[in-house]
C-alpha cells in the first residue's frame, strides 16, 4: 500500500476509523498526527465495537507500530482509561508509541474549557466537547505548554512551572473566577502522568521514521474531526484547535509532504455536524430525525444527537481542494435503503439578492442567508449491507455515486454500506 492519509471530508464523525481500520491490515505504521480525546472514532471489527478517543485505529491488528504523533494533545487520564478498555479486550498495546513532543492536557485546561463553553451566549458558543483541547493547543501556541518529554525531566519542568504557573493562575482566577493550583499539586500530576505513559514515550522515533523511509514501509497518517473543522480553513470560530486537513499530517507527524502518496477523504453519503455553525443543508424536520436514528447519529465522545443533512456537494468539493483528496471513501450508503428519494445540494442562493454560490463561501456570517439548491435523486429502495461488488448495487444507488463523483471532481474509492470491516466495496 502507498503512504496514505485519512482525513474528514465534512465536519468530523464521517466513519474515519473504520476506513483507517480496513486499510491498516496492510500498512506497518499508523499515526494519528492531530487532535486529543475530543475525537470519538468506533470500529466494528468482528461484530465487536471499539470506541477510539486517542490511540490509532490500527491498534486492533497485531504487529502494527501505533503512533500518536506532535501535533496531538493527551490527557493522560482519559488515555489510562482507554489503554485499559483495550486491556480488558486482550488488545496487544505493544506496538503502541507516543511521541515525546505531543502536549500535556492539564486540569487547568479543562477548567477553562468548561467554563467558557458554558458560560459563552448566542454566537459566542462554540459548541467545544470541553476536554480542554483548545486551551491546550492555545498554550502550545503561546509557549507555555508541557510536552511530554517535560514529564520525565523533574527538575526542567519545576523551572518551567515558575514561569507558567503564576500567569495561568493569574488567568484562571482574575479572568474566570476558577480556583489556582499549587506548584506541588502539578508536579505530583506530573509525576502520575509520567507513571501512566512511560512505557510508550518512544524517543528513538527519529531512527524508527529514518529506517520506515528506506526500508519502503508502507505509512498511514490518520486524523481526528474534518476538513470543515480545521482551524485555519474550517468554519470559523467554529472549529477545533488544529488542522485536520492534509497539510497537517506533516506538521503533526514528523514526515514531510513527499513521504505522502495517496490522501483519501472521508464522507458520509449526507452530512452530520455536532456543535455549532453553519449548516446549510441542515433538517430539523422528520426526515432529518429518520436519518439520524437509521444512522445511530450519537457523538462517540458526547453523546450528543448530530445535526443532520443531505449532502452537501459545495463543501465536499471544498474538501478536495484545501486538502487535494486523491480519492474519497464513500460511508453509510445503506442509511438511505428506505428512501424513496434522495437531495443533493449543488449551491447555494442568497437570499438578499440572488447571487449564487457553487464554491464554499468562507464567511460565515453570510451563511444565514443562504439556501440550499437541490436536486433530487431517486432512492434504490433496498437493502444494499450485504453487496460486496459495485456492479451488484442498485442500479440507482451507482447513479448517486456516479453523480457526487461529478459534482466533486474525484473518484468514490470505496463504499461503505455498514459499519463491520466486511461491509466494504473497494472499487
């Protein structure tokens, strides 16, 4: 298999880990580059669910090295509790690595989070899962994070608490009215984090990618939410706190962009968001509410009920620019068996004064005067879960994917018509 990078094609939640399941039975090292525990990805292997938050999806093969890459942020708590989930399922962790350069979550951040998302009104609320994921990134950004390698140096991390510790309890209680923490309260956390994760801090990673270059092994980079979400070419403010694009399955893994051959997007055959923002083909009506419980639209994180809606062609042919998607993974075809028609939005129509938008327009403030426009296709009114061959699909249901084709410009690679491994179509 070619290096290859997974990736949302929409606002997360598309059905990546099963895609980066299927394709890591024949890859040697899978790495998720960005994002923390705020992402929810469940694989059916076997009729057995697995939920991930953090670790790879790759983790459920055997000799298969697991990587979680920099550009992640880990809660050293929350991935305790999902090593030993795996534990208790005789999953093999042994192939399991962190990088030493990945960020700390700490209880300071999850305060702030929490708060903020809380007590945010209207349009200032974002939506956020309040793991403190973005207070984290904000301190990795700002030079005052803790990275891993910090946890195993006592006394370079006591230095470095003197210098972020007094503003963050500056920030936490003047600017939120949350309690301060003590040097000693972090540096005990420390020391238990450390305890946690050090049998899997991997600090020969720099040898380890060297020998995978010249040995030929095959890589596969996989991130967490969607294209829509990423910080920089997301739907702005609301997003998440890193890029889930391409582009960051360099700076979060430590490959470069040569080492990537094939990069696959991931989108469901409607379209889901959870959280705030803009959502154009968005049903609050009775057919939103049967896509939702036919495709079990629950966040994995959350558990928060999805938004749900047709698909939209004008933000997946977003995707396949901002992240130059080779080829796109095509999941829960079989949510639409029961349908007697299907919409495709193909552009949007202001309704101040006409204008048509056929590419996505990056301004969300104009996004509430926006409509959908559709077309309508025909549903194949059967049960499609257990086709294994494309040629065997409703004549009506290849007319739908041969149409997205066309509207995105990039080929549908692979078909999911339920959640198992073995429900897969590979074209």
């Amino acid at each position: 298999m070619d290096n290859t990078v997974v990736i949302g094609a929409q606002w997360g939640d598309e059905g990546k880990a099963k895609i980066t399941d299927i394709l890591a039975e024949n890859a040697d090292i899978i790495i998720r580059y960005q994002g923390g525990c705020n992402a929810g990805h469940t694989v059916v292997a076997d009729g057995k669910t697995f939920k991930f938050h953090l670790i790879p999806s790759g983790i459920l093969y055997k000799d298969k090295l697991c990587f979680i890459g920099a550009g992640t942020v880990i809660y050293p708590e929350v991935l305790a509790q999902e090593i030993e989930d795996l534990k208790k399922d005789n999953i093999n962790l042994s192939g399991l690595k962190i990088s030493p350069l990945a960020s700390i979550t700490m209880p300071y951040h999850i305060d702030i989070d929490g708060y903020s998302e809380d007590n945010a009104k209207g349009s200032a609320k974002i939506g956020t899962t309040k793991k403190g994921i973005g207070p984290t990134y904000t301190d990795k950004i700002s030079r005052h994070g803790i990275k891993v390698q910090d946890l195993f140096d006592e006394d370079g991390l006591s230095k470095k608490l003197d210098n972020i510790l007094p503003l963050k309890n500056k920030e936490l209680t003047m600017v939120y009215g949350l309690k301060e923490y003590t040097k000693e309260e972090i540096m005990n956390l420390c020391k238990k984090y450390a305890e946690i994760i050090k049998s899997y801090v991997c600090n020969d990673w720099q040898k380890i990618f060297h020998e995978a270059i010249k040995n030929k092994k095959s890589i596969l980079f996989e991130g967490a939410q969607g294209v829509m979400l990423d910080v920089d070419w997301g739907t702005y403010p609301y997003v998440t706190s890193s890029n889930p694009v391409a582009g960051g399955a360099c700076t979060g893994s430590g490959f470069g962009p040569n080492v990537m051959k094939e990069i696959i997007g991931v989108s469901k055959a409607y379209i889901t968001r959870v959280g705030e923002g803009p959502f154009a083909t968005e049903l609050n009506d009775e057919v939103g509410e049967k896509i939702r419980n036919i495709g079990h639209e629950f966040g994995t994180t959350t558990g928060r009920p999805r938004r749900t809606g047709w698909f939209d062609a004008v933000v997946a042919k977003y995707g396949v620019l901002v992240s130059g998607l080779t080829s796109m993974a095509l999941t829960k075809l079989d949510v639409f068996d029961t349908f007697d028609e299907i919409k495709v939005c193909t552009a949007y129509k202001d309704t101040r004064n006409g204008d048509v938008y056929e590419y996505y327009p990056t301004n969300v403030n104009i996004h509430e005067y926006l409509e959908p426009i559709y077309e309508t296709h025909a549903g194949w009114k059967t049960d499609i879960s257990k086709i294994r061959k494309y040629e065997d699909l409703p004549e009506n249901a290849k007319k739908y994917i041969s149409r997205l084709e066309e509207l995105m410009g990039v080929k549908i690679s692979i078909v999911s018509v339920g959640p198992d491994r073995d429900q897969t179509i590979f074209r």
